[in-house]
C-alpha cells in the first residue's frame, strides 16, 4: 500500500492563521476531493487530503507521494513544500493552474508536473508511479469529460472546519474572454457541463440545505441553467453562485433562480468605468444599467455581492470614491475589491509585460491585494492605498448597519457576510503592509 497526501498549500490570505470566524465561513476547493476520488479502486493507495487554508497541521513526510495543487499566489509556498518533501524522499507531483502555466518552473521543485485539467492524467500517472515509470510531465489532450467523474471524497475534507453548506460545480470554463480572467483562459475558453442528472443526484446525497455553486458563470448556457434551475425546484435547497448581470434581462431565468431557492449572486461588475470594461473585453457590462438590473435580483429576493477591480489603465484616482458612491446608490449588499492582477498565461499579463509595466514577480505578491504592475494613471502604492480605502470604508460600521436595515430578505445573512467581509478588509491591510 503506497501511502499519497494531496494538499492544498495556503496563501497571505487564506490560511488558518485567521481568525474561527472567517474561516468557517469558507468553502472547500473541489480540486483535491476529485483527485482523490480518481485514484483507481484497484490500486493499493491510501489517499489524504490537507487543506493549508483552514488546517495548520504539519505536514506528514512519511508518505510516499505528496500531490501539490497551485494557483498563482500558493506557487511559493508549494514549491517550499515540494523542496521539503524531496529532502525526505518523497515524491513531489505538482499540478493546478500557475503549474501549468509555468511547466519548467514548477520542473524544478517536482517530479511530475500536471499540464491542464489534471483529471484526465493522474490514474495514468498513478498507476506509471506504482509501476516504478512516472514520467516528467503529463498533459491535458483537451479531453477533459465532466460526465464521467466519480462522487468527490468529500469524507476526505475536515467539514468542521468549513461552512456548513455544500461546494460544489456544475459546469467549469466559461466562453467569455475578459482580459484579466485566469479561469476562462485556463480552460480555453471552453465551458465544460455536467449531466444535469448527475448534479442533481449528488445535491441529493448531501443533506445541508445551503449550497454554493463554484461554477465560474452559472448562466454561461441558458439553456442548460434553466434546466438544472428547473429540476432543483422541488429540493427545496438554497443556493448561491457566481454569474453576470445579463441574467437579470430573462424573466424565465430570474423566476427559475427565485423558485429554486437561489438567495444570493456574486456579479463581477468589475467597474463602474465603462472604458475600462471595454478595455478589459468586458463591455457587456453596461454600466448605465447597472441600477436597473440589480434592482431586478433585489424584486426577486436575490442578494449581491459585487466585484470589483481596481487598476485598469483608464482608471484615475477617483474611482475608488466613484465605486464607493454606486455601492451606496445601489443598495449593493456586499462588495469585493480585487487590485487588477496579470496572472501568468492571461492576455493582460502578455500585454503589461510587452508593455514593460509587470514590476513584481514574486508570485506571493500575486494576490488581488498587492500592485504587481505599474498602473497608467496612478502610482502602485495608490492602487495598494485606494484599495484598501475603499475596502475600509465599505465596511465601516454605519454601512455595514445600513445595508442590514434595508436588507429585503436574509438580514441574518447579510450581517454575518457583512462583517466576515470586515474581518477580511482588515486582514487584507495586514497582509499589504507585513
Ligand atoms: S465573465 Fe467572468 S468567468 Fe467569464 S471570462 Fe469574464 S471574468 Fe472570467
């Protein structure tokens, strides 16, 4: 029996170090509950899963075989872990998106990279590693079939230490091509669907009455969402998801959402700038229906949080009170700042480094928090410093006060979203000046 521990390495932000409050208020990645759930039943592999983000125990070197996950802003601290584990002889794989973006990179601290959805390769890799004949790399053949995925290992996961609903993914990718997108990229701008069958049998094995979609836009397929929207109806859940404002223009798509339980979308409305939206290949965001379509998912009992990004070359200094003043206007319930970030492989990080502007590569920095590039129209530091103000001040006490009061529905929610954001704001200070 080969002993494997698959982890999920923290990053500045998310990491157990925070406070109960905040981190119970998180969710499971999906990538290693897969992983996990993909090694062949005929294999003699005993699988662990350690998530960093929400569990400080020291990592086991005895193991045979340790499985890396990255994204940009855990790339460091995963290749400290793989260095670790190399000097106790164990075998490092490393997949997940910078390690495919960065293949040669991530070849100098692993065994085997993972090129893609690594999904499709690791049985093979498995069984090559038992057989004594891993090779260096293995990559995705853009083959990736979500109708054929196993039930994740979710018995894997320290649930206690999560929020008490159910993660989980209906569809990945998304067609669309916003500039500064990793996920849409990542996936070529593919959007890969679940059976509705499947998704809706695996809601029904779960018994929290909470879920959360991590699709990246739900409503990507209309067609297809209506569906699953429609045959959820009678499981009485509440659900939550990420999708763009455009729902709000489809009656049938906003009655679906409300009558199967949906309380709650995160919009990426990115800017209340329309140049920069065009920019960032995302003008269909039109900001001046922005009030009209929210107030559309408030008719319907739908709470939103929306995101938004700072640093776009047409952005000057006032839009840090500019955005602040629409989140007021609007009524908006919850709000997340991100300061714009070039992730590897992106067009935004192929044009600001032909551009010369990337002035940070230290991928710890590449955390939505830090200015990694040179901004058009303001310093770094005021990117970094409007950043934080406008996340401040979102979250003072009298807003976050208002927004309960006028709460439609959900006020419990509201409040305690609220100020898990606040708990958030004052962490991301921190993490900018340590
Ligand atoms: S709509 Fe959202 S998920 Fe799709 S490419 Fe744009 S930012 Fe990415």
């Amino acid at each position: 029996m080969i002993r494997v521990l698959l982890i999920q390495p923290r990053d500045h932000i998310f990491n157990r170090g925070r406070g109960r409050f905040e981190t119970t208020g998180m969710y499971p990645a999906l990538t290693l509950p897969l992983l996990a759930a993909l090694v062949p039943e005929d294999l003699p592999i005993d699988v662990q899963i350690l998530d960093e983000g929400v569990d400080a125990s020291a990592i086991d070197f005895t193991v045979d075989l340790i499985g890396l996950t990255t994204y940009t802003a855990t790339a460091k601290r995963a290749y400290t872990i793989a260095q670790e584990a190399k000097a106790h002889g164990v075998y490092v794989a490393i997949g997940g998106y910078h390690a495919s973006q960065n293949p040669d990179e991530a070849l100098a601290y692993a065994d085997t990279v993972f090129i893609g959805q690594a999904e499709c390769t690791w049985p093979g890799f498995l069984r090559d590693f038992l057989q004594h004949s891993p090779r260096r790399i293995y990559r995705e053949a853009g083959d990736l079939d979500l109708s054929n995925l196993p039930p994740l290992r979710r018995d894997l996961l320290q649930q206690r230490l999560y929020f008490r609903g159910v993660a989980l993914q209906a569809s990945r990718g998304c067609p669309n091509a916003c500039e500064f997108c990793a996920i849409s990229h990542h996936y070529g701008h593919r959007l890969l669907q679940r059976p509705v069958s499947q998704v809706i049998d695996e809601i029904n094995g779960c018994s929290p009455r909470t879920l959360v979609f991590l699709d990246p836009n739900f409503h990507a397929d209309p067609e297809y969402a209506r569906e699953l929207m429609s045959a959820m109806i009678p499981l009485k859940k509440r659900w939550v998801c990420p999708t763009t404002l455009s729902v709000a223009d489809d009656t049938t798509t906003m009655r679906l959402m409300r009558e199967s339980g949906c309380f709650g979308v995160l919009i990426g409305l990115e800017s209340v700038c329309p140049t920069s939206l065009q920019r960032a290949n995302k003008a269909f965001n039109h900001v001046t229906r922005y009030y009209e379509l929210l107030q559309r998912f408030h008719d319907n009992g739908i709470a939103v949080l929306g995101c938004f990004v700072f640093g776009f070359d047409d952005d000057t200094p006032a839009i840090f009170s500019d955005t602040l003043d629409f989140i007021d206007q609007a009524n908006m319930d919850l709000a997340r700042y991100a300061v714009l970030t070039p992730f590897p492989g992106t067009p935004l990080f192929s044009r600001l480094a032909k551009e010369g502007r990337i002035t940070d590569r230290n991928w710890d920095h590449y955390n939505c928090v830090n200015a990694v590039f040179q901004p058009r129209q303001m310093s770094s530091r005021a990117l970094e410093e409007g950043f934080l103000w406008a996340w401040q001040k979102t979250y003072s006490w009298k807003r976050m006060a208002k927004r309960v009061i006028t709460a439609h529905e959900h006020r419990i929610f509201t409040l305690a979203a609220n100020l898990g954001f606040f708990g958030l704001g004052k962490r991301l200070r921190h993490v900018l000046h340590q």
